[in-house]
C-alpha cells in the first residue's frame, strides 16, 4: 500500500475516499486510531493509502479535484 495523503482534515480525508470510492478504487485510512489516541492535536495525521496498482490512477483523480497528493 502506498499513501497518496496525510492530513488531520476528516473532510479532506472523506471528499478524497469519496472520489476514489466512485472509480472503484479500494482505499485504507492508516493512523486514524492512533490520531484519536493522542488527543487529535495534530501531532500523528492519518495517511489515505491504495494498493500499488491503483497508485497512479488514484493520484490523477485526486489531483483532478484539487487535492494535494504525496509524491
């Protein structure tokens, strides 16, 4: 699995599940419990990751839309 974002930001993290969810793209949020566990200052973001396959396809999508995706 590779990240495509890290961000503190549930809605981001939503809109982007989302968009993927619509191309049929299987995605994971990573970290999401342990951003709870620290009080979600902001400290641990949570990383949206896809399987290799996806990689490139997922971040074209993502980027279509506005957001910002690791690189």
């Amino acid at each position: 699995m590779q990240p495509l974002i890290r961000s503190n930001d549930p809605v981001e993290l939503s809109f982007a599940q989302s968009v993927l969810a619509d191309a049929g793209i299987h995605c994971v949020v990573l970290d999401q419990h342990t951003s709870v566990l620290e009080g979600s200052i902001g400290a641990i973001p949570r990383r949206l990751c896809v399987v290799d396959e996806d990689l490139v396809t997922a971040r074209a999508l993502l980027r279509e839309v506005g957001l910002t995706v690791m690189a």
